[in-house]
C-alpha cells in the first residue's frame, strides 16, 4: 500500500526478533543509478515554424508500458519494457475479503468489535502507547517494512524501488488516523480518499491484512510497558475500522470510476529553466474541477506518484494543463521538466482536492499564488470566467523572488484586460525590477491591501507562503470557514 508510510532498512533482519531458521527473501534489485531508457517519441521534433503545436496521432497502442500496475507485474521486470496497456474502463469492484486480524478473544467478541466504534478506554489507551512510540517512530517505521516484506514479500511489487521520499507514510498516516478515531466523519473522509487513491498502486481487499498483523507486531515492540492485552485490542479495533473504510471507499469508487488514466503529453513547454508547462491528452473522459489536482506517475520511475495541480479549467477538447517545477533531487519533477517530450505517456490518478469555489454564489474571490501555485489560480479565474462575472471582484496576488519567475504575468494580464472584473498584482520577495511589482513577502503585501472580509480566499504555493497567508487572512477577519487551500507540504512533491 503506497502512499501510507514506508521506511528504508539497512539491515530489516536484524530489525525482526531472531527466529531460528532466516526466511527466504527474494532478491530485490536495486534502482538504477540513470533512468531506464524509453523508446522516443515518434513524431518528427522539428519545431514548429506557425508557432502553434503541432497535430499528434493517440500512441496509446504503441506507448511503452513500464508503469503498468497489475497481473503479472514484479520487481524484476519494472525496469523492462511491457506489453501495450490496453484503454482503461471501469472494472468491477473486487470481491470482498475479510480482513483478518488475529486477536487474543473469541471469535464472536472479535466480530462484534469489528462493527463497533472505539471507546473512549480505546482511544486514550492508543494515545498513550502512541505517546511512547512516536519519538522512536523511525526505528518502528523500519521495523514494520522488515516485517511486511520478510513474511510478505508478495507486497514489495506495490511500493517504488527507493523508498527514501514517502518511507514513512504508511506508518504515519495509520497512526495519525487512529489518534482522530474519535471524529468518524474526518475520518471517513481522509480515509476513505486514501482508500480511492490506493486502487492506482494494485492494492486489493487482501493486502490489508498483513498489514495490519505487522503494524501490531511493530507497535507492540516499541510501546514498551505501555503495551498489553487491552491496548492491543483497541489498535487492532482502530486498525479494523481504518481498513474497512478503506475497502469500501474503494469499491465504491471502482464501480465508477478506473484506478488511473494513461495521458500522452502533447506539448511541452520550457518557461524557465526549471519550470515547465506540459500539454495532455488522457485516454478517456477526466472528470475533475478547477483547485483541485491529481497525482502523476512517469514511465521513468514506477511505482513514484507526485501531485500536480491543473492549470486549466476543463476544456472541451479534453486536454489536461500542468506546471512543473523541477526541485533539487527530485525524480518525478526533474524527469517532467527536463525529460518528459510530445509522444511520452504519464499515467494519472483520479482528481482530489477541495480547493474549488461555487461559483454560482457569484462571492468575490481573493487568490494568493505563489510560484507554480498560480497553477489552480490560473484554472479558478478561467472557470469563473466561464461562469460569468457580472458584479464579481477576483483579486489575484502572484508572487515570486525574481521577475523572471513570473513565468505566467503576461498571460495573466491579457486575462485581466479582457475581463474587467479580474485585477492581478505581481509581487517580489527578492530583487530584480517588474514592471508594476509590489515589493515584500507575499502574505505581508496581501495584509497590507483589504479589508477583505466577505470574500472567499484560496491559497496555493510553498507550505509555509500557504501558512503565513492563512494567518494573515484570519488576522484580518476573514472566517476560517472561507480560507480555501490544499498545503503542497501535505502531499508528497518532487
């Protein structure tokens, strides 16, 4: 299960207690020190002499398929060319299994507690084992994943080669959700999009289980004395709930929706040295909305899923717009910008993301757009303009260190000149003139316009730029029910 927490071992047997006779591990090859080479695209890269991209032929039936997820993939033949994928359709959801936690009580007890919320004794015993394990959380992480791909190597297919960037997220993300039990519609809601979005690494009903059996056995060596019979019970309780949303939010959706999409990228274009706008057409209908964003896996590094939000509002003709900024060490961002090429085919996940706004409430919009956060921005002042903006203000703050990372002004301002309801405020935080640049910190400029109360505001960009802005707006009085974000440092980048 991928996107949940997952942590490098140096030496994952010495991580499991001795047993007598060592079980026999498969041999996992280790990643490669370059990307694996991929066919290059078939069309002609002459450039185009009109200036407009030219018209591409769908090569899904002949797209190498390395990030292909499913019957018959493993670790050995990852790195290898694979049969076409055939066009993804809605599949029928998996049978249901049940998901098997081996408990010290009998089985009707066990059952029972299965369909039982925690107790209040349940959640305050998880939260004082937790208070004892999270300070040595790596060691458990490393522990858990020795356990997991020891006694389950089945499993291993699922995660990427290098689990350096989301090592930790499994583990993580199952301790988290079980600290909140005691709010079963948040949890619900976190957990069942991460039951959704784990449909797109292969994880079936049956994998849950062993998960579970391990999570246990790694917390129960690092709780120390806190641990005991009733404190096992309650995490084997919590365990059984967070699965359960999870199956079922995943069936749910697979009775409507594929696990992924393939997309072919179209047009790629260089706007700054490290930034990129990239052009694609999915395989099929894409249902998705203005804010919000979807996770990408390159045929380069399988099994590796980062977030990118739409820079476009959907369009008819289908196609999909993405800004990449290659990061330092970044596999995904750094193959999208500087490798990625018309012809290549990406695979992506369904859209996620609360970030959008009702636009037939007509309110007025602030937008606070850092960096390649002017992404969304870009995409929520198209789709408002489609909407009609008649009697409505959308104030846009743009914001950058230098002028010529301000990759989108220009197209910004055509934007605002063409509807009269839109102002945009280029910002910078370092030197370097623009024409028409406020100077300073973007959340501090922000505060210095308003008031700004009743407008809905949405914040995207750096973490901490989204952070500062928020305290800003909620400073200035704007209701906290009105302030619209999806934090880049909640999802994995790079």
């Amino acid at each position: 299960m991928p996107g949940l927490p997952q942590g490098q071992v140096s030496d994952p047997v010495a991580a499991v207690e001795p047993e007598p006779v060592r079980p026999s591990v498969p041999v996992i090859p280790p990643p490669p020190a370059q990307p694996p080479a991929v066919p290059g695209p078939s069309h002609s890269e002459t450039p185009s002499t009109t200036g407009t991209a030219p018209a591409f032929q769908p090569l899904f039936t002949d797209a190498p398929g390395l990030n292909w997820a499913g019957s018959g993939d493993s670790r050995s033949s990852a790195w290898a060319a694979q049969p076409p994928v055939p066009q993804l359709v809605p599949q029928p959801p998996v049978p249901r299994l049940p998901v098997a936690l081996p408990v010290a009580v009998s089985s009707e007890e066990s059952a029972e507690s299965a369909e039982l919320p925690l107790t209040a004794q349940d959640i305050e015993l998880i939260r004082a084992s937790l208070a004892v394990v999270e300070p040595v959380a790596d060691r458990a992480t490393a522990h858990f994943y020795a356990l997991l791909f020891l006694r389950h190597p089945e499993v291993r297919s699922l995660f990427p080669a290098a689990m350096d960037v989301q090592r930790d997220r499994l583990f993580r993300t199952l301790l988290a959700a079980a600290r909140g039990a005691e709010d079963p519609a948040a949890l619900r809601a976190r957990m069942g999009a991460l039951g959704r979005g784990h449909r797109r690494y292969g994880t079936l009903t049956g994998h849950y289980a062993p998960v579970g059996e391990c999570l246990v056995q790694a917390l129960a060596r690092y709780a120390g004395s806190r641990w005991g019979d009733d404190t096992e019970l309650a995490w084997r309780r919590a365990y059984r709930l967070i699965s359960t949303i999870m199956i079922e939010a995943a069936e749910e959706d697979a009775r409507t929706s594929p696990p992924w999409w393939q997309g072919e990228v179209v047009r790629h274009e260089r706007r700054t040295r490290d930034v990129a706008v990239l052009t694609v057409r999915p395989d099929q209908t894409y249902p998705f909305r203005a804010g919000q964003y979807c996770s990408l896996e390159t045929p380069w590094w399988p099994r590796v899923w980062r977030h990118y939000s739409f820079a476009s509002a959907p369009r008819p003709d289908g196609l999909l717009t993405f800004h990449v900024k290659a990061v330092q060490a970044g596999w995904v961002s750094n193959a999208l910008v500087h490798r990625a090429a018309p012809g290549d085919v990406l695979r992506l996940g369904p859209a996620a993301g609360a970030m959008t706004v009702d636009h037939a409430a007509g309110t007025d919009l602030l937008c606070l757009g850092g960096g390649t956060g002017i992404a969304p921005i870009r995409a929520l002042v198209e789709e408002a303009a489609e909407h009609g903006g008649p009697g409505r203000s959308v104030e846009v703050f743009y914001g950058a260190r230098h002028a010529a990372e301000l990759y989108e002004l220009d197209a910004l301002r055509g934007l605002a000149g063409r509807l009269p309801w839109l102002t945009v405020r280029p910002v910078l935080s370092g030197a370097g003139p623009a024409e028409g640049a406020l100077t300073g910190e973007l959340p501090e400029v922000v505060g210095r316009f308003g008031p700004w109360s009743g407008r809905e505001a949405v914040l995207s960009g750096p973490p901490a730029m989204v952070r500062r802005g928020v305290g800003v707006l909620l400073r200035m009085g704007l209701p906290a029910e009105r302030v619209r974000h999806d934090l880049v440092g909640e999802r994995a980048s790079g």
